[in-house]
C-alpha cells in the first residue's frame, strides 16, 4: 500500500508551480523590454541614415543645377522642390524632406549658399528631435 500512495504523491508533484511560472514570465518581460528598446534604436539610426542619404541627395541636385544653369548655384532649398526624386522623403514624417537652412525639424535637409559667387554651398540635415547630423558636404572645387 506505501507503494500506491507514493505513485498517488509523485501525480500529484508533477508540473510546474506559480512562483516558477511567474519566475519564467518576469524573465521573458524583461527579454522582451530589452528587445523593443534596442528594436527603436534601430530603427531610430536607420532614418538618420536616410537623412544622410537624402543630404547627399541635395548635394547631387544642387551640384546638376549648377552645372544646367552655367555655374550659378540655386537659391534656396525650394528651388529644388519640383526636381526632386520621388523617393527623397522625410524618414521620420512621410512628409517632403526639403526644409528651411535655418529651421530644420526632424527629418529634413536644408540648403544654402554664399551669394557671393565664391561657390560655397552648405547642407544640413536634422535627425531624431531635429538635431543637426554630423555631416559635412562641400563643392567639388
């Protein structure tokens, strides 16, 4: 009969607990905490990327419109509005990634341009928040 009640008391002992499930739950929570963060990150320095992108983008536009409009460079960063490609787009927004020099919002690209003929033109590009890339383009001279 002891034999019987031990073979009773191993089914009964058999599984897991709710402190082990919720132990395993706690430990999946945080994998899962840690994943999405480093997910948003990613995806974060990929649209600074494209923001990279599109600047060399604007420096390929402004150094054409040079080049069609005997040596004058455009402008302002409108100017290239109508010329642009259909895939310069703002990461962040969806939105058009040509923006003011000035005040850049997150996402995009400005232009600008020494009006005295010396050929210096500046590009920037803002990223996450609207701060400026680390990014310097100059002419081809």
């Amino acid at each position: 009969m002891s034999e019987r009640l031990r073979l009773v008391r191993l089914k009964d002992e058999s599984g897991f607990t709710l402190v082990e499930m919720m132990v395993v739950l706690v430990i999946m929570g945080i994998l899962a905490a840690i994943a999405i963060g480093g997910h948003i990150n990613l995806r974060n320095n990929a649209r600074e990327a494209s923001v990279k992108a599109n600047m060399h983008t604007l420096q390929i536009m402004v150094e054409e419109y040079c080049t069609a409009h005997d040596g004058n460079y455009a402008a302002d960063t409108y100017t290239f509005t109508v010329e642009s490609p259909r895939n310069f787009s703002n990461p962040f927004s969806g939105g058009n990634a040509l923006g003011n020099y000035d005040s850049l919002t997150e996402g995009e690209v400005g232009y600008d341009h020494d009006t005295y003929g010396s050929g210096v033109y500046r590009i920037r590009g803002a990223g996450r928040g609207g701060t400026l890339l680390a990014l310097t383009l100059t002419t081809g001279t």
